[in-house]
C-alpha cells in the first residue's frame, strides 16, 4: 500500500475525471465509426451474382431470369430474388435490363401486350419501352430501363448491381 494519502477532493476528482472520460469515449465512438465506416467497407460494386442461365442459351429474344441473393439487414439476412430480362442484340452483344418500370415501379412485361407487340409493356399505366430499353416517347416513363452489368463465368451469366442507362 502507498504511504501518499489521496484526499477526498483528489479522489473525488480522480473518480470524476475517469467516469466523464469513459461517457466521451461511449459517445464520441459512434461517431468516429460513422465517420471511418465508408471508407473501410468493401466495395460492394464489384459483386456478381450468379445465375442459372447459360450464355450459349440466350438468343436475341428476351427471357426472364431470376437470380437469388442474400442480403443481410443489420442481424437479419434473408433470400432477396431478383429478376432482369435477357437477350443479344443485334451485334451479338448481351443486354440485361431490369424490369423495373421507371415510371411508379411496377413490373414490366416483354411482349405482354396485344396492341404493342414486341415491346416491354408496365400495365399499371399503359407504359411502353422498345426492346432496347428505351421509353417509348408520350407514354408514362420519363426515363429507360437500368441496365445490369454482367460477365460470363464458365459457360453461366452472372448480373451486378443495376445502374441506370447512361445517355
């Protein structure tokens, strides 16, 4: 034991001291996370999901594929399916557009319309996108599909994250 006596106010000022520098650390820590977070987190851009449809398989006329992925929410993770419409165009290049209407969301449909063949069709207002992804000028989309980045993968098409068409 130390021969030092610590006198009440010292060690009430001791005491004080510590307990106000842990409740500093307690709210500044988030803070700091916050702050520092972004810049450690992986770059999420580069991810690929893989799906069941074979690249030899697509031919120039669209097909649904569905690819499933997990997505973790805080401590919840669960299935997330998502879906992109598929063909090669003209050049032989592949195109995958979402099928996301950019008018109010709903779901667009390839060739689900008897008075606008051969176009992608929302039914929650009569819009129309050509095949190319492109609004079709005076109905409701203001904007065209989001395109899906995508790569080949031992024979297997996988889709990244969708970004809108650059004009």
């Amino acid at each position: 034991m130390s021969k030092h006596r610590v006198s009440r106010r010292q060690f009430l000022s001791y005491t004080l001291t510590g307990v106000g520098g842990f409740m500093a650390a307690g709210m500044l820590m988030p803070m700091v996370r916050f702050a520092i977070d972004p810049v450690l987190r992986a770059d999420e851009e580069g991810d690929f999901i893989p799906t069941s449809q074979k690249m030899a398989d697509i031919t120039s006329e669209p097909v649904r594929v569905d690819f499933t992925f997990k997505q973790k929410d805080a401590w919840y993770e669960s299935d997330v399916t998502n879906t992109a419409w598929v063909y090669k165009d003209d050049d032989g290049k592949i195109v995958a557009l979402s099928p996301v209407c950019k008018h109010l969301g709903c779901t667009v449909g390839w060739n689900n319309s008897e008075k606008h063949p051969n176009e992608f069709f929302c039914p929650c207002h009569d819009g129309r996108y050509y095949k190319n992804g492109i609004n079709v000028p005076n109905t409701p989309p203001m904007a065209p599909l989001d395109v899906y980045p995508y790569k080949e993968v031992d024979g297997y098409l996988y889709l990244g994250k969708a970004k809108p068409r650059k004009a």
